[in-house]
C-alpha cells in the first residue's frame, strides 16, 4: 500500500514537473508578444505625438501637406491602438495590425525623406531635431511591429489534451517564410537607416531662395508683381517676407525657424529706388538682417524659384507670414 502510495506521488511530482516545464515555454513567447506590442503601439503614438505638434504649430497651414499631416496624427494613433489592445488569441487581427503598423511607419519615413529631399507637394522639408527624432522613432516602430507581425503564434492546446486544428496562413506562418520575411524585413530596416542618415547629411545645403543676395557693395532688393500685387524680392526674384511677432529692432526667428525662414542678411545696396526705408538689425550672431519699414527680412525655403509666394499667409514656426509689399 505504501509502495502504491509513493508511486502515485511520484507520478504526480513528475506530471506536475512536466505541466510547469510546458507552461513555461508557452508563456514565455506570449510574454515576448506582449512587449513586443507594448512597445510597438507606444512608438507608433510617439510619432503621431510629434506629427500632432507639428500640425497645431503651423503645418495645418500647408495646402495638401497639412491634412495629410492629420491624417498622420489619426492614422499613428488608430493604429497604435490597435496593436496595443487586440489580444494575440485573435493572431490573424493581431499580425494584420501589426504589419499595417510597420508600413504606416516606412510609409511615414519615406514622406520625410522625399520631402527633405526633393521636396513633397511644393514643401521642402529641412533638417530639425523633430524630424530627426521622428524618423529614429518610425524605424525602431517598423523594426518592433515586423518582429510582432512574424511572431510565433500562442500554443492554445493543452499539453495532454486533444490536438489543435492546424492554424491557417497568417495565424501561423511556416517558419521558411518567417526568415524570409525575418531577412527582408532587417534588410528594410538597415536601407532605410542608410538612406535617412544619408539624405539628412545633404539637408544642410542652402535652398535657392537662401543664397547670396548681394553684390560686392550691398545687398540688392528688387521687386515683382504677383497676384497683383507688388512685393520686394531678392536679387534673384524670390519672395521677401516678413514674421507678426518682430518688432523693428529684433528678430523672433531662430533656431529652426531660421532655417525654414532664412534671414535676409547684409548691408543695403546704395540708391535702390524702393518707397520704403531699407534699414539693418542685429542679430544674437552679430550678423546684420536688412529690413524693410521696420520688417526684418526673410526668405522662405519652399520657394523653389523666382515668382513663387508660397509663405505667404501662413501660420508656422509660431507665427503668421507675410509677404512684403513694396509699398509698404
């Protein structure tokens, strides 16, 4: 009897050893899925954060550029959603939110780069410490939600019971094409490393608009008509304006504003036949910045080419923009 007893106990211990041992390899993957979908949804809020700044600080301003930037801001954060709160029980829902997570990312990563580098819709991003945040963002997301997507799927079926049914493409993805799209998936990511630092290297070179304005003996202002009205140029013909919160003495632009608006600097060429009083502040770097009736001068970098007003009325960089009338 005793002998018996013992027996039974040591099958127990041992079943009970066994059941552990299986559990814990079950759980181990869920607990991976589940940080890996924690992450993934916080990066992917992250950027629709830093989109949603960006578009209540002026981008909402931008014809065409504006609205996709909210649509950025929805789609970051239904996505983000998503992936954060579809259990993996449902793998099929699960991977689909997580691979529609990671193309939102390259998707939203290539815009920038196109934008900063050839420019998108008639806006030419610049290099700024956001976009570089952002785009470092989107990569991990895209990295983080592939891995998710490409995850094994939760064993559901106990250890002594009944086998499961097969799970069906994508609920489980036969591991040959997991390190096919493992391998892809790092090659996209390693790509779009290499291309972003890439085209952020080349971002610190000036837009037409940002040149030299000027001739050995001054800075040369000019004029044009566009739109019927006339305003001052450079002396290449691109668009002067100027930024509501200056004031005739100082300059509110700096920083990235700057770069976005470069400052018309210099001293003012002799007899330009203007109306107005072309006069000259100082800046923090000691540099001059012309002005014109009291408006410090700007460039805008989204002007491609002579002619173009595309600055004008728009609320960016923490203020509205003018273009500058020449009989102002």
């Amino acid at each position: 009897m005793t002998e018996r007893q013992d027996m039974t106990r040591l099958t127990t211990v041992r079943g009970a050893g066994r059941a552990a041992r299986e559990h814990a390899g079950r759980t181990a993957p869920g607990w991976a899925a589940v940080i890996l979908r924690v992450a993934g949804s916080g990066l992917l809020i992250a950027t629709a954060a830093i989109h949603l700044d960006l578009y209540l600080t002026g981008y909402r301003t931008i014809p065409t550029i504006g609205w996709l930037f909210l649509l950025q801001v929805i789609a970051a954060f239904g996505l983000g959603l998503a992936v954060l709160v579809i259990p993996s029980r449902f793998a099929i829902a699960s991977r689909l939110a997580a691979a529609a997570g990671a193309g939102f990312a390259l998707a939203t990563l290539g815009g920038y780069l196109l934008s900063v580098w050839t420019g998108l819709f008639g806006f030419k991003e610049v290099r700024t410490t956001a976009g570089i945040v952002a785009g470092v963002i989107e990569v991990l997301a895209f990295v983080v939600l592939a891995a998710l997507a490409l995850a094994p799927a939760a064993a559901n079926a106990p250890a002594d019971g009944p086998a499961a049914a097969p799970a069906r493409f994508p609920a489980q993805i036969p591991p040959a094409a997991t390190r096919a799209a493992g391998l892809t998936a790092a090659g996209l990511a390693v790509a779009a490393l290499v291309l972003f630092g890439l085209v952020l290297a080349g971002a610190s070179s000036p837009a037409p608009a940002a040149t030299a304005t000027g001739t050995g003996t001054g800075t040369v202002l000019k004029t044009t008509t566009i739109g019927g009205t006339t305003v001052l140029t450079n002396a290449k013909g691109f668009t002067l304006y100027s930024f509501a919160p200056d004031t005739p003495t100082a300059s509110k632009c700096y920083g990235s504003c700057a770069v976005y608006w470069p400052p018309v600097t210099g001293t003012p060429a002799a007899g330009q036949g203007l109306p107005g009083k072309v006069t000259t502040i100082t800046r923090t770097d000691g540099s001059h910045q012309l002005t014109y009736n009291g408006h410090p001068l700007y460039t805008y970098i989204a002007d491609t080419a002579p002619g173009q007003a595309r600055g004008n009325n728009i609320n960016l960089n923490g203020g509205v923009w003018h273009e500058v009338p020449a009989s102002r």
